[in-house]
C-alpha cells in the first residue's frame, strides 16, 4: 500500500523558516517524481515545487522561488521542503504527492499524504 | 500562467441524480487534465487524468470529457460519498495549475 506520510509542519513567525519531511512506502520510491502542493485554509490547491527522481531536477511555483528548496534523500526514501523567509501568505496546509508517472513527470498526482499545516504569524 | 475556471462553483444534487461539473482553461491544454476530488479534513484524490481516463479504483459512475480549453466531469448518478469538492487541473504547461472547485452539496 503506497503510503506518504508529511511531518514538521507548525507555528513560525514571519521569516523563519522549516523543513518539512515526507516519509514514503510501499513503492519504489527512487523512479518517482514528487511534488508538493499546498492548501491556504477554506481555499485551493497550489502546486509548490517538483523534483525528480534522482533529485538531479528541480522547479517551483514563481511564489516560492528562492526561499524554499526541494530535496530527497533515496536511501530514507524521504522528500523534504525547506522552507526560508516565511510570509504569513504561505499559511497552508502543505501536501506531499507522488506523480503518477513513472520514471517520468506527469506533473498529475495519484497519492496523496494526510498534509501537514504550517502557519505562519507573530 | 494558464488560468483555470470551474462553474458552477456550487451545485446542489440529490442522491442518484446526474451531476455536471465544468472547468475552462485560459488557453488550449489539449487533454493534459485532471480532476480530483476533495472531502473535508482529507488529501485530494485523483479520479480522472488525460481528460476521460479513469484512475485506478474510481468508479464507473465518474466520466470525463473535452479537450482543449472545455472540460466536464460527469457523476452519473451521485452517491452520498460523492458529495465533496472537486478540482481540475492543467498540466500542459508550468505552473501546473488547479481550478478554485465545484462543490457538490445534497439538495
């Protein structure tokens, strides 16, 4: 059973930072693009960033560049969001979610983690 | 950036009627579309990629349609566990981008 399973969301105050872990299981994780979405409370759906399958590539959301980076760690089968310079408007729940290709980008996602709530106040 | 619309963006069905759903997008995305499917306190799910092909386990009642810039998803006849919120998605171009939803309440 594919599994993702997000962690270290939490209270920040507006330019700090956190990283954000997601734990998968129950596929072969090293041929999967990851991806991460986020959710502002009672609002849509926003794709964050991508990378790759061996972590070679990378891409984000224009809202995002150059505070958060994508990373993964194949040995721990493990995708992480490091968030920097946090602003009150990346309050969100944030999603961890697998594309559905394989070994390629798809840029669609087939499963989901439960979601972790970062937010971002003084 | 492609932009998405969805309409209506609330739609009131009863249980077992049909339930038509509409998503546009700003420029052609060919069938490069996705709906998903979203119940309160829950992740997405995905029901619908390339337009009109069903995601492993969906249920035979969730269809899709249109290529282009017109899109529909249609429920055939609406389950009490069907009622949730209900995204599409671009994915032709980045930023891959999501329609604001269609609710789909109980009459």
């Amino acid at each position: 059973e594919v599994q993702l399973v997000e962690s270290g969301g939490g209270l920040v105050q507006p330019g700090g930072s956190l990283r954000l872990s997601c734990a998968a299981s129950g596929f072969t994780f090293t041929t999967y693009w990851m991806h991460w979405v986020r959710q502002a409370p009672g609002k849509g759906l926003v794709w964050v960033s991508h990378i790759n399958s061996d972590g070679s590539n990378t891409n984000y959301a224009d809202s995002v560049k150059g505070r958060f980076t994508i990373s993964r760690d194949n040995a721990k089968n493990t995708v992480y969001l490091q968030m920097n310079s946090l602003r009150a408007e990346d309050t969100a729940v944030y999603y961890c979610a697998r594309d559905r290709g394989y070994s390629y980008g798809y840029y669609h996602f087939d499963y989901w983690g439960q979601g972790t709530l970062v937010t971002v106040s003084s | 950036e492609i932009v998405m619309t969805q309409s209506p963006a609330t739609l009131s069905v009863s249980p077992g009627e049909r339930a038509t759903l509409s998503c546009r997008a700003s420029q052609s995305v060919w069938s490069n579309l996705a709906w998903y499917q979203q119940k309160p306190g829950q992740a997405p799910r995905l029901l619908i990629y390339g337009a009109s092909t069903r995601a492993t386990g969906i249920p035979a009642r969730f269809s899709g349609s249109g290529s282009g810039t017109e899109f529909t998803l249609t429920i055939s006849s609406l389950q009490s566990e069907d009622f949730a919120v209900y995204y599409c998605q671009q994915y032709n171009n980045g930023p891959f981008t999501f329609g604001p939803g269609t609710k789909v309440d109980i009459k």
